[in-house]
C-alpha cells in the first residue's frame, strides 16, 4: 500500500469500524537478522507502508510475507497481537502508520 492510499483509507476505515476519534503516527522499525520483534495493538491498527522485502508480519488480521516461501495474499493491516520476523541473517527495515483509536 502507498502512504497516499493509506491516509485516504484511514477515515474509511476508522468510520466502517464505528469510531470518530484517532492520532496516526509514522512508524519505522529495524528488524535485526533471525529474530522477531512483537507489538500488542488491540486499540490500533497498523498499515504497512509500500512492500518491504524479507520480511513476515502475521496478526489478527491476516499474514503479510514477502520471504518468497508463501502463496498467500498479503494483509497490509494489521491489528492485536503483531509479530514481525525477519528470517534473514541481515537487518530489514519496515515503516508502518499507526492508527490509535482514542473512542
């Protein structure tokens, strides 16, 4: 997903869900080599900006994974418990926006 696409999205998003009030935040993560980095958000929802590479975030919402190793279609949103892995010995980079739900 671009950023573009993303801030248009969030207030339909936000009202299809039933709230009225948020904050965004831009959002960049660092993800070292072979580990996993874990997010709880269950008042949030994270959308990842563009398509990083190397990496697999799986959440509530659904699986993004572009190591290669799956079919499955990529879920950008992203919800309750977030687990982000990098598989690869080299970092990888991630950038997210942030939607905290403040209703």
């Amino acid at each position: 997903m671009t950023e573009t696409f993303i801030l248009d999205f969030i207030p339909k998003r936000l009202k299809q869900l039933g709230y009225r009030n948020w904050h965004t935040r831009y959002r960049e993560l660092t993800v070292l080599g072979q580990s996993k980095v874990s997010i709880t958000a269950y008042n949030e929802l994270w959308f990842i900006v563009d398509h990083p590479v190397g990496l697999v975030v799986d959440s509530d919402y659904g699986v993004y994974d572009s190591t290669g190793s799956s079919s499955n279609e990529n879920t950008h949103q992203h919800k309750g418990e977030i687990t982000i892995e990098n598989p690869e010995s080299s970092p990888r980079k991630i950038t997210f926006i942030q939607v905290i739900i403040v209703n």
